[in-house]
C-alpha cells in the first residue's frame, strides 16, 4: 500500500483508523510507526479483530528486522518480508553482522 493507498484505506475504515493509533509505541518515531502502521493495516484483514496479537507481534519482528537490524529466524524473516512486500522504507539503516566486517577488514 502506498502512502496515497493507506489514507484512502483509513478514510474507508474510520472507525479502525483509531484502534490502529493505539498500537503505536512511545518510542517510535514517526517514520518507524508510520512504516509499522502501513505493515499492519496492509495484513489487518487477515487477521480476527478480536485476536490481533499476532499480527502486532509480526509487525515489531519486521519493524526491528528494519529499523534495529534484530536478527529472527529464516522462515519468520520469509514470512514477515513477504506480508511488508511493497512497503518502501527511506533511507533504512544498513546493518553488517560482525563476520562481514572482520571479512571485509581481512580483504584489505
């Protein structure tokens, strides 16, 4: 969903637009929650209204796959990144593992 397609979806669905704000962390800047917003209202209709835990647990695993470079499993990676398939990031951090930088230092 693009950014037009998102506000489109939250003016179809007003009553939803302020349950999905209550999910937002204090923490979060706006980029990180407008990114987690677009991943959750994205895959919202796949989920129970009434049991949306799991989507909100993905929705975090992929935002700090993004935004703080955590590391999960291959298969929840896989899956999480095929539900964000189409969400643009700007400008998201890069993160190297430790081996990649020894490996890097090693070729020089």
């Amino acid at each position: 969903m693009s950014e037009l397609d998102v506000n489109d979806f939250i003016q179809q669905n007003r009553a939803l637009a302020p349950q999905v704000e209550t999910f937002r962390g204090y923490w979060e800047s706006d980029k990180h929650w407008l990114a987690r917003r677009d991943f959750i209202l994205r895959n919202i209709g796949d989920y129970d209204p009434q049991q949306l835990d799991p989507l909100l647990s993905l929705s975090m695993v992929w935002a700090n796959n993004v935004f703080l470079g955590c590391r999960y499993s291959t298969e929840l990676l896989k899956k999480v990144k095929e539900m964000a398939e189409g969400i643009v990031v700007e400008d998201a951090p890069v993160f190297k593992t430790r081996d990649e930088i020894i490996k890097k230092q090693q070729g020089r």
